[in-house]
C-alpha cells in the first residue's frame, strides 16, 4: 500500500496536495489542515480552500452548500481536480470556496477527504500520513 506522510506543521496535521489549474494545467502545490472534525462522511464537500484558488482550479458547480458551524452562510461549491503524486492519487473532488479559510493553511482536508485513506500518524508522534 502507498503511504505518505508529512512533518506536523504548528503541532498540526497536514497533507500537500497539487490542484490543477483549469486553463494553464500547472500544478498548484497547497497545504491543507488535516481535520477529521470538519463535515462529515456524507458532506456535500471534501475540502475548503480560498476562492482564489477555486475559481483558479476549478469549476462551479450548480449546487451550494449550507455550512452552519465554524462557518455558516451557503458557499458555492467547485469540482477540482486534486493530486497526491506520491499516493498516484488524482481525481476530482467537491470543495468550498471561501474568502477566508480562518487557518494559517491553504485550506482545510476535511473528513469526507481523508476517508477515502487511511489516515494517522503511523507511529511518528511528529507526522501525520495517508495510506491508500
């Protein structure tokens, strides 16, 4: 099984990912905050990042999402394409875009994300990895 794993950044989890960028097709390397906390398995999203990287990497889709938690108000949702290279992860995944994501990160992995994985820290107290 594949596995990666990164260093704990500020004490918390985190994944690198690549969006793709819909008309250049560069790669866009993010780090996402790993929270397992953050929707649940049937969410209607995988992930939130800023807007700028959405309307840059993605494409909005018709339906929206109510969020009333940390973040509450209806926030469009994005079809992206999102890469884990050392994983062969690359496929489309919905995420929210909002103007601002409220952590030092690029954005936030939510649980709907990391259950597609196994996740955890492996054994290393100072990382944090995904295996498929």
């Amino acid at each position: 099984m594949p596995r990666s794993q990164w260093s704990l950044s500020s004490a918390r989890p985190v994944i690198e990912v690549e969006l793709i960028d819909v008309t250049s097709g560069m790669s866009l390397p993010r780090l996402l905050l790993a929270d397992s906390g953050a929707g649940d398995a049937a969410a209607g999203f995988e992930a939130i990042l800023h807007v700028d990287d959405c309307q840059r990497a993605g494409i909005r889709t018709r339906h929206r999402v109510k969020l009333g938690a940390a973040y509450t108000g209806t926030f469009p949702v994005y079809a992206m394409r999102v890469r884990i290279p050392q994983l062969g992860f690359d496929e489309d995944i919905f995420v929210i875009g909002l103007t601002d994501t409220g952590t030092d990160f690029d954005g936030i992995a939510c649980f709907r994300f990391l259950n597609r994985f196994t996740y955890g820290n492996f054994g290393d107290r100072n990382g944090f990895g995904l295996e498929l």
